[in-house]
C-alpha cells in the first residue's frame, strides 16, 4: 500500500496533467482499496501550486457570457451536453485537489474522494463519448470556471471547502438534474437521461461523502454545523442557492431536516 504522503502526490501530478481524457483514464486506473498508483509514478510536489492542468479549450468564460443556443438545433443539443461534461471535468480535479492539498487526515477521507475522483471519471468518459456521438467533442463551446473558483477560495480550510464545494456547489447538481433530463428527453435524448440518471444516483454519494466531512470537521472544532454552514456562506461569499430543491436526493445525502427548513427559507 503506498503511504499517504506518496498517495497525495500522486494525486497531484494526475490534478496536474492538461489533457483531461487522459487524467480520466490514469484516474480510472487507481486501486482505492490498494492505494493510488504504482510507486514508481509518484510526483515531487516540490515547487507546484497545485493548480489543475489546462489547455487552449475550452475556453473559459464569466458564465453570463455563455449563450449555449436553441436546444432544439444539434448545436445548442451539444452545447448543453458539454456544459455537463465540463462540470464532471472539474468535479475530477476537485477530488483529486481535496487528497492532496490537505495532509494529516485519516486514511478513510483520502479513500472516500479517491473513490469519488473515479466515479467522476466515469462520468466524464460517459458524457464525452455521448457528445461525440452528436459530432461534438469536449473543448468545442466555452465554459466557465464557477466550482475552481470555490476551490481557489477555500483552498486554506478544509471546514469550508468541504461545505461550500460538495454540499453547495455539487450538491446543487442534485437539484438541477431532473429539469436537465427532462430538457434532453423532451429532444429524444434517451441516452443523455440514462447517463444523467447513474450520475444522480453516485452524486448522491458523493455529497453525502462532503456531508459526512464536513460533520466530522464541525466535531474537531466543537462547531454547530448549521450556524457554521451560514456564516462559511457569507464569509466566502457563496452563490445564493435557488428553488426548486431535490429534498429527496438531499435527504438521501445526508443533509438533516433542520439543514433543508433552513435552505428552504433562505432559496429564492
């Protein structure tokens, strides 16, 4: 098994590799219950600020400069699809960024995001070969950098990115999907719906691994969760969350009753 620290690097060097069809195949590869990878591919860290690899597409843009087109076009059909492919390219990097950048925790966190690190490449593996099939591929629209920025912002305090990037950001995901199948079915897109009902069923794990964290993280600090939530929000200045909510999948994720009468009275 290999050592955390070596795990952590190896994190690292796949946070930093451009091509994301190729980090997504090397993350497809790790062993979550052996450890990362082989020994003999573990990264220096030494002189890397720990930003994930990027190349000339696709281009990033502030999200109000994105137009993705009518749905009922091939164009705009594509468009939406890679927006979706683009959020699991950056869900991988997240994972990978939340091993490395946060040392000295127990063996069972890093397991945790190593295994969401793998379902979101399979994510992105389904959804890139799915726009190809609609003669798109991924770099081929803009996109914006929204669930990075929420890194960048919180990358010096585990507490708040473990509540501000899964249960905000992503767990917003969970709110946004069903209206998202319905747009691709209502375009005969059976497929897309198939994809985005397997990625609904893992994001639920997935923010349910944020949830559990993140009570974890209040518990070390002797910290009310839902008052610490509310002021982590203002701090870094979240992105007010907007009804309808999936209270279903977020129940399913863990978020308690008094968690959801809060988001519900604070949704616009």
């Amino acid at each position: 098994m290999n050592s955390a620290p070596e795990l952590r690097a190896s994190c690292l060097r796949l946070l930093t590799l451009a091509d994301p069809v190729a980090k997504a195949v090397e993350v497809l590869t790790l062993d979550v219950r052996a450890g990362c990878l082989d020994p003999d591919t573990v990264f220096n860290p030494q002189g890397h600020e720990g930003r994930p690899g990027r190349g000339e597409t696709p281009v990033l843009l502030p999200h109000t400069q994105i137009k993705p087109g009518a749905l009922n076009t091939p164009r705009g059909h594509a468009a939406l699809v890679h927006s979706i492919v683009h959020i699991e390219r950056n869900a991988i990097d997240l994972a990978l960024d939340i091993c490395w950048r946060f040392p000295g925790l127990p063996e069972a966190f890093y397991r945790d995001w190593l295994r969401v690190a793998r379902e979101e490449a399979n994510h992105f593996t389904l959804l890139r070969a799915h726009l190809r099939t609609l003669g798109f591929d991924y770099g081929d629209f803009p996109a914006h950098n929204g669930l990075w920025e929420m890194a960048e912002r919180t990358r010096d305090d585990l507490l708040a990115r473990v509540a501000l990037v899964p249960r905000t950001l992503e767990a917003r995901g969970l709110d946004a999907s069903p209206a998202v199948k319905v747009k691709l079915l209502s375009i005969g897109d059976l497929r897309g719906g198939e994809i985005l009902d397997l990625i609904l069923r893992e994001e639920i794990g997935h923010v349910a691994t944020g949830n559990r964290w993140y009570a974890w993280a209040c518990g070390q600090r002797d910290l009310d969760p839902l008052a610490t939530y509310a002021e982590l929000t203002t701090r870094y200045q979240a992105p007010r969350l907007k009804k309808p909510f999936n209270l279903d999948a977020r129940r399913a994720a863990g978020f308690t009753d008094a968690e959801l009468l809060a988001l519900e009275a604070s949704g616009t």
